[in-house]
C-alpha cells in the first residue's frame, strides 16, 4: 500500500472514530432528557387508557407493600415503564396547578414507579382515612412527583377510581427524616391523603417530601 493510500485509510479512519465519539457524547449529555421525555410520555399514555373494568383487576391483585424493594430509576426504565403500561391501574391522581397527571397503581415495585405513582398500605380505599401514595422525585423538575417539590397549601388534589371522584386541598407541606414512617398512619376523625416522595432528584437523599392534603369533596 503506498503512502497515499495509507494517509487516505488514516482519514477514514479517523473521521469513523470522531463520528463515533460524538454519537456517544450527545447520547451520554441527552441521556436523562430522553429518558424524562419517555417516562412522561409513558406514563401520559397509560393515564389514558385507564379503564373501570382494568382498576376493578388492579384492586384485586396482591401487591408488595416495601418501599426498600423499590429501586432507582436507571437506564433500564425504558423496559420496566413497558412493562408497567401492561399492568393494572386502581386510578388516576392529578394536580393541575403542578401539572401532575399520573397512574396509580396497587402497592410499591420498581416498574410501576417508573410511570406512576404506588399505594403504600394494604387495604386502602380512596376518600378513606389516610390515603398514602409514593412517587419518584426526578432530576427533571416535571416528571413523576418531582413537581411536588412547588407543592403549596390550598392547592387542589383530585384522584379518581374512575368511578368516583374525590378533591383534596393541600394543608401541609413539609420535609422529614427517612425514618419519619408515622407521617402514612391514619389519624382518627381526619380523611386525608398523603404524598410522599425525595427531598430532592439527587442520588442518596435520605430525606423525605411529604404533602398533605385534606378532603373536601
């Protein structure tokens, strides 16, 4: 092979390899967009498609109820929301003013956090005692629960089985420990929801978002 030949196979070569790099560096700086683009879009679909016959199936079913089972949402997401948009939904949770509009599914697992939010004590009814829902807390302010984070007092909270509606109003909005599991129990003579999420979208936050709400109709 002479030199010109060589020096052009160089170039090639080179110009492959640049390409390459670069494909992967926007994929490595877009990664998280594109995953907060698919969870949305995952989770918009499902809400969606909600129907009555579907949540009398999901509030059959047995469900895990231990928060430490659930894992992070990582690169695999876009399986497990895939996988998640297959189960049984008991309802839908919505904050206009938060512009929140989610699944809600029976008990806790890493799938369906992925697109929704997840009862966190067995037997529980909507507009009953302490009604208690988990969601993730996301580097990207508006996916999941992430929005809760701008959550304020006398904001309005519906949620529905799709046979009945029920409206909340923010009362309280606070941060607690981890360890602060009290903040779910039932409270005698109070009907009332509650939300819980991460203090914040960073990786290891200990700390808990908890938002309560009170209901009035």
């Amino acid at each position: 092979m002479n030199k010109k030949k060589k020096s052009r196979l160089k170039k090639v070569v080179y110009y492959i390899v640049m390409t390459l790099l670069l494909v992967v560096g926007l994929g490595l700086i877009f990664n998280s967009q594109i995953k907060s683009y698919w969870i949305n879009f995952q989770a918009q679909e499902k809400v969606e498609s909600i129907t009555k016959s579907e949540v009398k199936k999901g509030q059959q079913k047995k469900a895990d109820y231990n928060a430490e089972n659930v894992k992070a949402i990582s690169d695999s997401s876009y399986v497990e929301s895939q996988q998640a948009k297959k189960e049984n939904a008991i309802g839908k949770i919505t904050i206009k003013d938060l512009k929140i509009n989610l699944p809600i599914f029976k008990g806790l697992n890493t799938e369906n956090l992925t697109i929704g939010a997840g009862t966190m004590k067995e037997d529980q009814e909507m507009g009953k005692g302490n009604y208690t829902l988990a969601g993730h807390h996301m580097q990207d302010p508006k996916v999941l629960f992430s929005p809760l984070s701008k959550a304020k007092k006398g904001q309005i909270v519906e949620m529905t089985d799709l046979t009945h509606k029920y409206k909340y109003k923010i009362s309280d909005v606070k941060i607690v420990p981890e360890t602060e599991v009290s903040v779910i129990d039932d409270v005698p003579g109070k009907t009332e929801l509650t939300l819980v999420t991460c203090a914040s979208g960073n990786p290891g936050e200990t700390r808990r978002l908890i938002v309560t709400a009170d209901l009035v109709k």
